[in-house]
C-alpha cells in the first residue's frame, strides 16, 4: 500500500525589485492560483517578509520555485506541517 507523499511549501520572499502587478501576474501563471490568492500572498510576502504560496509534493514545489526564481522572484521551499 502506498502512502502519500510528504508536502512541501512553496515560499515566496518580499523584495524591492519586483513590481506588485508583476509579482501577482507571476504567481497566477506560474502557480496556476487564482488572481484574489495571489493578491493575498504578494501583500503577506510584502508586510510580512514572505508568504506561502502553495502547498504540493516535492518535485512540483521545486519546479515552481525554479520557475518563480527564472521569472526574478525569491522563492524558496520547505517542507510543510
């Protein structure tokens, strides 16, 4: 019998690079979240140092958080609660 495989977060950092619009667009796209949670998270990430995006099995959270990361982003990942 198989288990589930453990979660993991995908974490996004505040920075003062990236616009607000940009980072939101980016999230909904590379994320595939709706417009209203990524809003959530830019400004969590914005007042509180970072958010956390989403939540999904290792290679996926990795896959994200490269993609995020090529778009300019800080992402990073950590293993989930």
């Amino acid at each position: 019998q198989s288990r589930p495989l453990p979660p993991f977060a995908v974490v996004l950092h505040n920075d003062d690079v990236n616009e607000m619009g940009f980072v939101v667009r980016t999230i909904v796209e590379l994320a595939r979240v709706t417009t209203e949670h990524a809003l959530t998270c830019m400004i969590e990430a914005h007042q509180e140092g970072q958010a956390v995006v989403m939540r999904t099995h290792r290679e996926h959270a990795e896959l994200v958080c490269e993609s995020f990361q090529s778009k300019g982003l800080t992402a990073t990942i950590e293993r989930a609660s």
